[in-house]
C-alpha cells in the first residue's frame, strides 16, 4: 500500500461518520505502517495488497478492539495457521490446491486472513461471511473450519439450495483465480481479489502447502462446467478395470496396456468443425511444443479448442462420450483415425480425452506438466494414471460454440 492509499483508506474512515475509537484509529495507523515496511507485503513485487475492512473489498484494514486477532507480532504465524485450514477443507474434499489458492486469495481480500469478529453490515469470520445471508450462526462463522467449509461447498453439496459455494460453481477451475472467488463472494469490488494472488502463494509455501496438488475427483470436484475437465490421478476402484464405467463392454477388442494403432474411419457427414482434423492436430502439436499453463484440468476444453470451438457444451468429458450419437462411438476399440478423440474412465467424475495424433500418441493436458500440453504414448494415460480407456469417436460437437 502506497502513501497515497494510506491517505484514502483513512480519508474513508472519515468520511463514513463512524465514531472510529481512538485506539482502532491507531490500529489503522499501525497496520498502513506494516503495509509500509512490507510485513504483510513482502516478496510481492511491490503489488498493494488490498485487503479488506468494513465494505468488503474496500482497501485497507481496521482491526478495530476486541476483535478475535490483534495486530500483534502473532499475525503471521495466526494467517498460517487459517491458512491451513482452508487448505485441508479443501483437500479433505477432494479439491486441488487451485481450490486452497483461490480460497487463501478470497480471505487475504475479505479478512487479510485472520478471523476478525465483525465487517460490513454482519459480516464476520475468515471470508466475511453474513449469518442474515444463511451462511450460518455467528458461532458457526467464526469456526474457521465451518467458514472454509461453507466457502468451497457451501450450505449442501447434495441441493442447488441456499448458499452456493466454490465446488458449486460450473467451470470454475477454467476461470481465472479472482473470477472463481467472486463467483462465491459477490462482492462490489471483484477486481481485487486478484491482487492477493503473490501474498496468498508466499502465505502458503510458508505454511508448506502444495497448490499444485490434484484434485481427487468425487462430488467435491463437479467443477468443470463449460466444456472444462479432465483426468485425476486415481487407482482402479474395482479388481476389474473394464467394470467401472461399461461393464457391458469389457468383451470389446482391445485391453488395457494394447498398443495403439492408426484406423481408418471417416467421419459421419455429420460431423462439421471449424477446423479439419489435420489442422486440428497441427493446432495440438503447436500448443505441446510452445503453449503456457493454460489447460491444468481443462482436457474437454483443449479438444473442442484444438478444433476450433470456444467451448464444447458438455460439463464432462466422459459425458461428451456417453451423448455420442451410439454410431460414433467406438467402445474399447484402439484403432482410431488421426484427429479421433479418445476417452478414459479415471475413477472420478470428469473423465478424461485427449487428441490422438496418429502414430499412437496423444495430445494431453497434466500427464507431463500440469497445466501444459504434452505430446505422449496414448498407453500412459492407463499405466501413469491407472485410467480405464473407453473408446474413441470422432470430434462431434454438437452443442459447441
């Protein structure tokens, strides 16, 4: 925070008519002067972190008295400590550390991370959540873990009811970080979240946490609406692999570890894209060689990009498949033409495809890299990842744009 945010932060607190004590005006001062000499913004860049107090999403703090954290030389080892709450509610519910990222970013922007006892209107806890809004009791709030709880699933995981939280939201892991938290927090100022991106990644290698780290797929990772999945690290859940998805097809040609092989089929007539197949190979074989980090879990949205879509129109991968039209699908067959998009069971819910390439390899996203494109031997997405391969069908879009 600069001098002159310093000057406007207070110049707000002047300006509501709030009878501000003497001691949280110097609460004030003593915080702008932390900003200042870079307690709360050190290894950041110079970037102003701009948390939140009163309004939320309103630069600057005011811890005010009596309040559940003091500005003490405990703060720090306080934000780590929240920190790794919000980080094992997240994980504890299958959700990657992009999942911990945003959430860290959401409470630095509402709370700067510590669990403050008041905001806004009744706005409380860690995420400023408001009991008048059912986000729970003030007890419940002010439960760290209740509050990290309600701010990535929210009220119920099993209804579209009341509160929504982050795991509820259709694509989220395809938006960007500040997007996906306003999505749960709906706040005046959604432009700010993203400023804590560097406080929240340094506040998290401090308190040892991998935001790297995979989603577990289950309920908790329904999260790939518009088009945007992909495949989780997961063992075969059953003796048989052939059983989890289609156990009506495990006498199909082919078996896991099977080389795959060029065929020869042509599309439908009805199969129409903005780009050939051809072009669209050429398209992933660019992205592999000179693509950035833009595909971590986002498989069914690269292949309707490879093709020249937007987006595909189908929350799922495997679900992609599943809507084939049943003369497109090609069930455990491990002959598919060049340009086929090929599809694996990964024991959660999203599934996986990929571009196959000819030659048999694929065009995939997190199998090398995470978030990357890679050019691999189509077999490894069953001996890296322990995925179950369902079939290939051509690169029909039907509901794409």
């Amino acid at each position: 925070m600069d001098g002159r945010d310093a000057v406007r932060t207070l110049g707000r607190f002047a300006g509501t008519g709030l009878k501000i004590k003497a001691t949280a005006i110097a609460s004030v001062v003593f915080v702008i002067f932390l900003f200042v000499v870079g307690i709360f913004g050190a290894g950041t860049a110079g970037k102003a972190l701009a948390d939140s107090c009163g309004e939320r999403g309103t630069p600057g703090v005011d811890y005010g008295e009596d309040t559940a954290q003091q500005p003490t030389g405990n703060i720090r080892k306080n934000q780590i400590a929240n920190a790794k709450i919000i980080d094992k509610a997240a994980d504890g519910g299958g959700l990657s550390g992009r999942a911990t990222l945003i959430g860290l970013m959401t409470a630095l922007q509402e709370s700067t991370l510590l669990n403050i006892d008041y905001g806004h209107l009744d706005s409380i806890g860690l995420f400023q959540q408001r009991p008048s809004q059912g986000w729970g009791t003030e007890t419940q709030i002010m439960q760290p873990k209740y509050a990290a709880g309600m701010f990535f699933f929210g009220a119920s995981r099993d209804t579209s009811a009341g509160i929504h939280g982050l795991a509820d939201i259709p694509g989220w892991e395809a938006m960007g970080l500040g997007q996906a938290a306003q999505e749960v927090q709906r706040s005046a100022y959604p432009e700010l979240y993203d400023g804590q991106e560097d406080a929240a990644r340094k506040i998290a290698a401090e308190a040892g946490i991998d935001l790297d780290r995979p989603g577990k797929g289950g309920d908790a990772d329904e999260d790939q609406g518009s088009g945007d999945d992909t495949a989780t690290t997961s063992p075969n859940q059953d003796g048989d692999p052939d059983a989890k998805c289609y156990p009506e097809d495990a006498d199909r040609p082919g078996k896991p570890g099977d080389a795959f092989h060029d065929g020869d089929a042509p599309w439908p007539a009805t199969v129409e894209n903005p780009r050939s197949a051809a072009d669209a190979i050429a398209w992933a074989e660019k992205e592999a060689k000179t693509g950035g980090k833009d595909w971590y879990r986002a498989c069914l949205a690269f292949v309707a990009r490879a093709y020249g879509w937007s987006f595909s129109g189908v929350p799922y991968a495997i679900d992609h498949y599943r809507e084939m039209p049943a003369d497109m699908k090609h069930d455990k067959d491990r002959n598919p033409p060049p340009g086929a998009l090929m599809y694996w069971e990964t024991g959660g819910r999203a599934g996986h495809v990929a571009v196959y390439l000819g030659d048999g390899k694929i065009a995939s996203n997190d199998i090398v890299r995470p978030g990357y494109i890679d050019v691999v031997p189509a077999t490894e997405i069953e001996t890296k990842w322990g995925s179950t391969y369902v079939g290939w069908a051509p690169p029909y879009f039907p509901k794409g744009g």
